[in-house]
C-alpha cells in the first residue's frame, strides 16, 4: 500500500503504532508521541504475570532468577508473539490514555511494517492492534513513513534516497512521486554489529561481556568510531571465559573496526543494488542530494562518514533519526501531508 493512495484513512485514524525490534512508539492524534520505550517484556513463568515493560524490562535483561523470563516480542519488525505485544502495548500506553482511545466510535489505528513485509507478519501487526481495540487497521511502508518523518519532499518528481538503520535489519529505498521507486531489505542491523563486536572480544580476547555494555563500548569507539582517527584502544570490562572472574583488557580499536565490516558491508551491498536498479536519471538527482539516515542505528559512531567514502555520495541523519518513523505516521494522521494530485491538464 502506498501512503499516498491511504492518507484519507490515515487522516481518520486515532493513533499510530511503530513496533521496532528494539523500541516500540506510540503517536496518538491531538497528544503527540506518548510512547517511546524498548520492546521488552518480563514475565514470571511460574503463573504467567506481567512484572515489567519497557525500560525497567530492559534493565532486567540477564540478571534475573531462573523463574523470571525477559522477552521481546517483536524480532526484525514482526510480531512473533501477539499476545505478549498486546499485554506490553496495554502498559507502555496506561490506563488513562486507554480509556481516552477506547471512549472513541470505531476506533483506527495506523501502523508500520517492514518493507516487502510478508502477509502473515502484516497479519500480525493488524491482530495485535485489533487486541488493543482498533476496529481497522492501516498499514504505511516504514521507507515512507520514515521519508515523510524526517521531511523528505517524497511526493515531488526527484529523486530522494532513505537508509533506515534498525535494530534487526536495514531498509533502503529509492522514493519519488510519493512512491518507493526501488527497495531493499538486508536482514542486518545494530544488533548484528553488536554480536560481531561480542563474538570478535570472546575469540580474540578471551572475554565475556555484559549484554548492557555494547552500545557503550561502540560510544568509547567514538572519535568518528568507525573510522581510522579515533581512539588507538580502549579499555573494556567483562567476564574471563575460563575462569569465570571479572577481567578488564585494552581492546585494540582497529580490530573492533575490522570485525564489524562484515555487517556493514552488507548494508552497502544493498546499497550498491538500489542504485543499480534505479532509473539514471534518478541516480542523477542523488549524487546532489545524497542519502538521508534514519533510524537508531543511524547513530552508531562513524557509520555516516564509511557511507560517505564507500559511495561518494553526500550522506546526512535526521535530527531525530530513532523517531522519524513514527512522527511520519503522526504527520500523516494530523493531515499535515498533502496528497499528491496528478492534474496533467491544469483544469
């Protein structure tokens, strides 16, 4: 679905819903975004109650006892588990703001999916917010709503190129007219430049580290993190994976960079074959404009300038890359997006 062909819906709808694999946010029409937190639940096993959601999920993660699971139901933009997204979207969104949403007559919900999101993840997206009550559901490519968020001029006849850096993967796509002209989608993201990290410290030194301390230790790496003129090492704490004890190491930072090349250069893969299928005199239009970054991963250090030298291009990130979606949907449901109208004759 295009989010030309739907901004009628859309502009019915009451609110709007972007279920990340790391965050979920929730934009209803008239109050903003009232919701903005990691997609993680804590369940006790034992009779099945909901202890925490969100943030306060999220600090359990790894340090609970064996009765108490953290889960995340949603993986690489899908609902893997309807029910546990429901109960966790009923906290995050609290009694009152449920009350206000369900007071409203044949209440709609507006929501993102990845791109080339197949019909049983798009199912479970409608199913999840049809728990929460929604009487109809529409659905926006997460490329345009992201594009429409970060003020993209999406509807005009140029060409605009928009990189969303999620979690669990990464989107890329060619817009114009309003359109997605070419896409991909490459089933890497910033979890995947974690693990690398995670998995390059255990083999080469040995050590175990926290789950909490990977988005830090990218922060240390910073100084343009992912290229050659930051730090020389840093240090890193974690656990000795023979002894079991807690051990501190300097970490060569070339190495660090060496070791997460692998995802990243999946992403520019996608990259190189969104330009190859894309008209030349779109591609013309991009070597002016360049390519706009999206998404929480967009912040990782350094990645912006690796883009700019592996393609030549200018590269920019929005000002709030990790909301640029769901604001897109909020845009969409205020009626602040105007509808493209083809009027070829001027009448």
């Amino acid at each position: 679905m295009t989010a030309t062909a739907s901004l009628e819906q859309l502009r019915r709808c009451h609110f709007a819903v972007d279920l990340g694999a790391a965050r979920t946010r929730v934009y209803v029409k008239g109050a903003g975004l009232v919701v903005d937190q990691p997609s993680v639940a804590a369940v006790n096993t034992r009779n099945g109650a909901l202890i925490a959601v969100g943030e306060f999920a999220e600090r359990m993660t790894g340090r609970t006892p064996d009765y108490i699971r953290v889960v995340r139901p949603v993986s690489g933009g899908t609902v893997v588990d309807i029910e546990m997204a429901q109960r966790m979207l009923r906290h995050l969104l609290g009694d009152r703001m449920r009350r206000s949403l369900r007071r409203r007559p044949r209440l709609r919900a507006a929501a993102c999916t990845p791109h080339d999101a197949d019909p049983l993840a798009q199912r479970a997206t409608i199913e999840t917010l049809v728990g929460l009550g929604a009487r109809r559901v529409e659905l926006v490519d997460t490329l345009i709503a992201a594009a429409v968020g970060c003020g993209l001029p999406v509807e005009r006849a140029e060409a605009t190129m928009i990189l969303v850096c999620g979690a669990a993967a990464t989107q890329v796509a060619v817009l114009s007219l309003g359109s997605i002209v070419t896409a991909q989608r490459m089933p890497v993201g910033g979890e995947a430049v974690d693990r690398a990290i995670v998995q390059h410290l255990r083999h080469e030194h040995a050590l175990m580290l926290p789950s909490q301390s990977v988005r830090p230790l990218q922060v240390a790496l910073h100084g343009n993190g992912l290229t050659a003129d930051g730090p020389a090492s840093t240090e890193i704490h974690g656990r000795d994976v023979a002894t079991g004890l807690a051990r501190s190491v300097l970490v060569d930072t070339a190495a660090v960079r060496e070791a997460i090349q692998t995802p990243l250069t999946t992403v520019l893969d996608g990259i190189y074959k969104v330009l190859r299928d894309c008209p030349p005199d779109l591609v013309a239009d991009l070597a002016d404009r360049g390519i706009m970054m999206v998404g929480g991963s967009a912040l990782l250090p350094g990645l912006d300038q690796m883009l700019r030298e592996a393609t030549g291009m200018p590269v920019n990130i929005a000002e709030r890359p990790d909301v640029c979606a769901v604001q897109g949907l909020g845009d969409m449901l205020e009626g602040k997006v105007e509808p493209l109208v083809l009027d070829p004759l001027g009448a």
